[in-house]
C-alpha cells in the first residue's frame, strides 16, 4: 500500500459505491476538495469487511478522511448484523415522563454503545443527535425525535452527548434551526415554516441553543424554507448560519450541510452553484449522496481551496482511536433529577 498523502482536509464528504474502493472512489477520495466519506448500508456487508474498508480509507491521506454514517437507532441504524439493535430516540422520551433519571442513563448507554461500537471499526461521526422537537407534523422525523418539549430534548440530548464523548466520539445536532414544524419530507421537496422568528425560538430553536451552551460539536443544517425570517433556506442562508447559529447561539464547531442532492435542495441550481452558496453560507463540510454525477460536478466547482485552519477544524470531529481514553466535557455533565 502507498504512503498517505499529506493534504488538508477539503469541504466535501461524498459516498461510495459498494463494500470496497472501486478505483473511482479511489481517485475521488484523494482529490483536495474532499474531506470526508459518508458510508450507507450497501457499504456493509459484516464487520470483518467494515474494518478493512475504513482502515482503507483512513490509510489514503493525512490528515485522515473523516468518516461518517447515520446511526441514531430505530429507523436509522445503517449497519444491523453484528451491532446492537437500537430503540428509536421517542422511547427515551417517553421514558423521561415517568422515570427523568432511568432515561437519561438509558440515553447516554445507547450512545456510548454507538461510539463504542462504531469507533472499533474506524468510524468518525454517527451524525447525532436529532435535535428537531416532534410536533407530530413531520413523519420523517417522527420517532426520531427525542421528544416534543425542548427542555426533555436538551436534558436527553446532554446525556446522549455524554455517551458519545465517553465512548470517543464528537456529536452532531441535527437539523438546525428545526424540522419538527412541517409536514414536507425535504429528503422530497423544500418545506416552508411559516413561524415567525419569536415562535422558532420558543420552540425548534431551542435545543439547539441549550446544546450549543453545553459544547455541541457539530450541527447540521435543514433544508428548510422559514420565509418570514430570511429568503434563503437554512442550508444556503448566512442569516441563519452566521446571524443566528454563530452570532446570537455562539456556536463554535463544524456547521455540516445536509445532503445537497435532496429534493429540498434542488431549487438552487446545478450542483456547482448548490455547493457554492451552502459554502458562502457558512457550511464547512458539504453532503453530496447517492448522485456520483454530482461529485464529479462538485469537485470541479471552484470551491475556495482547503486552509490548514480549516482542516484543522474539521479534525476536531476525529473519533478516539480504540483503547485512547476519552475525556467527557464539563459542559456535557447533566444532573439525574433535570427533567
């Protein structure tokens, strides 16, 4: 195998093809723009195969790729055979109405089993948790959604936090500023929230400000249109990012877009202009899944060149190699009697 290439980490976490490399996915893994691989079910086929793709993903560069998947549990568990079956997130917040203090050590052991598990075989980011308050409106979230009260989502989302930064790994709150208010799944199409600014924050904004306060790690955006706060959706809007995310929350980490070959991204371009307005809005790591057509478009898109202080940024989100002790934040620690 050849030595890793030393370049910084780029804005783009793209996907693969199948179980192993293909030659393409080589070549597009090695390219600057790139900074990270988000892997999907048909990316699994057992645990054995798992370790050997991501050690060989993680051998191509250096600084390594970050890799991701989408493993929250329930619905959203990509690799099953051989990992813990995971209850939805809605159990813990059923569970939180009668017993506060069983449902917050419940939540934090499901994501430590998360970050124990998925860490062992060479992964990143789990891309969770859902910070989105179920309004019973939006089946696509559902029962992924903690619970509807944002004070039960941030207490259970502090504790899943804690979980993950003791099994190693970063956290990542999505779908900033809220996807419990609409009925439209934007994986579909764009979904508009009418609510007015006061109202989001009463609500939808507000896991997302008490997690911010306790040093949440990443987020990602909705691909959502709030029209009486700005024009643009929150992907592609600097109001949201910097205005609200990073000047009025003071949020420091990675600002991650959601998938940009969603249908409620689809509005804004071709792939080249999608990636470049969600990047002038503040998004620093970019999704682009399941279209490879738009990858190859995306790494061509002129996009502003990876600086070392942006890669350095997105190392932050590395997982804790197996066996390294893990340091859970001070601003993760929640008491057992917050309900």
């Amino acid at each position: 195998m050849t030595d890793a290439v030393a370049m910084p980490l780029g804005p783009l976490m793209i996907d693969i093809e199948g179980p192993a490399l293909s030659e393409e996915d080589r070549d597009l893994l090695l390219h600057p723009q790139v900074g990270g691989v988000i892997l999907f079910t048909r990316n699994y086929r057992d645990p054995d195969q798992l370790r050997a793709l991501t050690e060989t993903i993680r051998s191509l560069r250096t600084p390594r790729l970050l890799i991701a998947v989408d493993h929250e549990g329930g619905r959203v568990q990509r690799f099953r055979d051989g990992f813990t079956a995971l209850p939805p997130m809605a159990e813990y917040g059923a569970q939180a109405e009668q017993s506060p203090g069983a449902a917050l050590a419940a939540v934090r052991e499901h994501a430590f089993t998360i970050a124990r598990e998925l860490v062992d075989y060479g992964i990143d980011l789990p891309f969770a948790p859902v910070l989105d308050c179920d309004l019973g409106l939006s089946a696509v979230i559902g029962d992924r959604a903690l619970a509807a009260d944002p004070d039960t989502v941030i207490a259970l989302a502090s504790a899943f936090c804690d979980g993950l930064a003791e099994g190693g790994m970063a956290s990542t709150g999505k779908h900033f500023p809220g996807h419990g208010g609409v009925q439209v799944d934007s994986h579909e199409a764009l979904p508009s929230d009418h609510r007015d600014l006061a109202q989001l924050r009463a609500a939808c904004l507000s896991p997302f400000a008490g997690m911010v306060k306790r040093g949440l790690d990443s987020v990602m955006t909705a691909h959502i249109h709030y029209p009486a706060v700005d024009a643009q959706p929150a992907t592609f809007s600097r109001y949201w990012l910097q205005d609200i995310l990073r000047g009025e929350l003071g949020f420091e980490g990675i600002i991650i877009s959601d998938d940009l070959v969603m249908g409620g991204a689809a509005a804004f371009g071709g792939t080249a202009e999608r990636v470049a307005a969600a990047q002038a809005a503040g998004c620093e790591l970019i999704l682009l899944c399941n279209d490879r057509a738009a990858v190859r478009a995306a790494v061509h898109a002129g996009l502003a060149p990876p600086s070392e202080a942006a890669s350095a940024r997105l190392c932050r989100l590395h997982a804790a190699p197996p066996g390294a002790a893990a340091v859970v934040p001070d601003a993760f620690l929640v008491e057992d009697d917050h309900g």
